[in-house]
C-alpha cells in the first residue's frame, strides 16, 4: 500500500500567516493527489485535486504544489475560518490512502 | 444541487449485520463511480470500497474484504454498502462519496452515519 506521511499532526498560527502542510508519499503517485479540509463534525471538503487545481470556490489563498514525492498545501493569508483538520489523499492506486490529518489552529 | 445522504448506522453488536444506504440526486447517478470512506473515532479517514458507474467492478480495501460488499441501483439513485461480520474495529462515521474522473479524487461528499460496533 502507498503510504502518506502527512506533516505536521497538528500547528498553530496567527491571522495572516502563511502556513504550508506538507504529505509524503512512499512511492510515486503522480499527480494523483487531492487535499480536504474538515471542520469537526462535519464532512470533508475538497480543496485541491491533481496536486495543484483548485476546486471551484474555494479562495485563490488556498494552493498545492509538487516536489518530487513531496506534495504541499499552502495557506496564505490565514483567516479563522481556515481552522480545521486538513487531509491529503493518494488516488492513483487502489487501495486508495489518506494521510494521517494536519490539525491547524489559529492563536 | 448535488447531495448525498446516508442512512442506516446505529448500535450492532459484533459478528452481526448492517446495511448502509445512500440516496443522491442532483446529478446523472449512473455516470459516476461511487465511493464508500470512514472515519473512526478522532481518527483519520480511511477508503472503504469503489463501485463503478454501471456497477461492474468493484474494489476494497484488504481489511472489509469478504465481509462487506458495495452495490448500487441506479434506478433508485442509491448506493449500499452490506457489512458482515461486524468487528468492534469497524465502528466509525461511514460517507458515501463521489468519485471525480475515472475513479479519481471525491469531490462531493454525504454528511457521514455512525456506526458503532458494540456489545
């Protein structure tokens, strides 16, 4: 199975920051890499897919980039409402992975 | 407006059954592939089962293998999931979802059912 280091577990920052959330993936995936935001109680939301679109309607602050087998999420300019739990997740084979989840909280 | 909403979890005791439903509309069912993720509790998310848009393949993670089938009926707009043989490892929030592409990310997402596992 692909395996998705996901880091950090968990951050804190302040409005206005930029924060980037950083997946590792065990193997080659492509660009078959997508990115959720959670907020608690609620389903997860897409964010990015192909490592880099940015799904209709979600704020130009929100973008994804690709480094070799490292993939990242960037935030900028940070506003309350970005508080959540972040999830990537590996599509390019079965069985499908999710990173372990990246709890950011603003100070 | 696309939705997704499951239905069917509850309290099973282990080695029992349970089915999960989950209704959609807004959109041409029978042209995606659907998709099945869970959630335990303050954890992270975990890929269930796939099943193609006309229902001819399927696919599942090693874990729900042999004990939980995925199926749909694209007349009714309504995806399943059957699980058997419940264990206590399987209690978790169960989301349908909707595959984008060919087989590709989950772009729309139900609002989960809790299954909880229990004696």
């Amino acid at each position: 199975d692909i395996q998705m280091t996901q880091s950090p577990s968990s951050m804190s920052a302040s409005l206005g920051d930029t924060v980037t959330i950083t997946c590792l993936a065990s193997q080659d995936i492509g660009n078959y890499l997508s990115w959720y935001q959670q907020k608690p109680g609620k389903s997860p939301k897409l964010m990015i897919y192909g490592a880099t679109n940015l799904e209709d309607g979600v704020p130009s602050r929100f973008s994804g980039s690709r480094s070799g087998s490292d993939y990242s999420l960037t935030i900028n300019s940070l506003g309350y409402d970005d508080e959540g739990i972040y999830h990537c997740h590996q599509y390019y084979e079965y069985p499908y992975t999710f990173g372990a989840g990246t709890k950011l909280e603003l100070k | 407006e696309v939705q997704l909403v499951e239905s069917g979890g509850g309290l099973v005791q282990p080695g029992r059954s349970m089915k999960l439903s989950c209704a959609a509309s807004g959109f041409t069912f029978n042209n995606y592939d659907m998709a099945w993720v869970c959630q335990a509790p303050k954890k992270g998310l975990e890929w269930v089962a796939t099943i193609s848009y006309d229902g001819s393949s399927t696919y599942y993670r090693d874990s729900v293998k042999g004990r939980f089938t995925i199926s749909r009926d694209n007349a009714k707009s309504t995806l399943y999931l059957q699980m058997d043989s419940l264990r206590s490892e399987d209690t978790a929030t169960y989301y349908c979802a909707r595959h984008e592409g060919e087989l590709g990310w989950f772009a729309y997402w139900g609002q989960g059912t809790l299954v909880t596992v229990s004696s």
